[in-house]
C-alpha cells in the first residue's frame, strides 16, 4: 500500500467498518465474533490482535466502497504509520 492510499485510508477512520476472519488461538474456544464501529477501530484491533487471536485470514471490510478491503498486513503497516491517531479525532 502506498502513501498516497493509506492517507486516504487514514481520512476515512471514522466510516464504519466490519472485521471478518478472526480466529481464536485457545484451544476449545470458539471464534470471536468482532464488533467494532469504525475503520479506525477496526485497524487498531487488528493491529493489536497477537497473540490472542489469529489473523492470517483476516478482512476489514469498510462500509465505503472506495475503500478497498484490508487484510492483516495492510492493517499492521497503517497502524505503523499512523499509530493511535487511528483512535482520535
């Protein structure tokens, strides 16, 4: 992902997001069902996921369609480059 994307990316925090894809690492325990109410959120968990959950299958699907979809890596490299302003206004 080049700067110019995530910058837009990081623009449109705010929109409302899904994540999909998450399993659990627990043995015996079931997949958690993610609930978040925006992109900025959604990226910020995915970010912080490891160890407690695997994310290799991971989608963060944004409620804009100019917004591609986000898989791990994506997430981890726009919470490298942005950090906690994911979270602030």
């Amino acid at each position: 992902m080049d700067r110019p994307t995530m910058a837009s990316v990081f623009r449109m925090r705010h929109a409302p997001a899904t994540v999909s894809g998450v399993r659990s690492t627990g043995q015996g325990q079931a997949d958690p069902i993610i609930r978040v109410r925006s992109l900025g959120e959604a990226i910020r968990f995915v970010a912080n996921a490891f160890p407690n959950y695997d994310i290799s299958a991971v989608a963060i699907s944004p409620g804009d369609p100019s917004i591609p979809r986000l898989g791990s890596l994506e997430a981890k490299a726009l919470w490298r480059e942005y950090g906690e302003h994911w979270t602030r206004e």
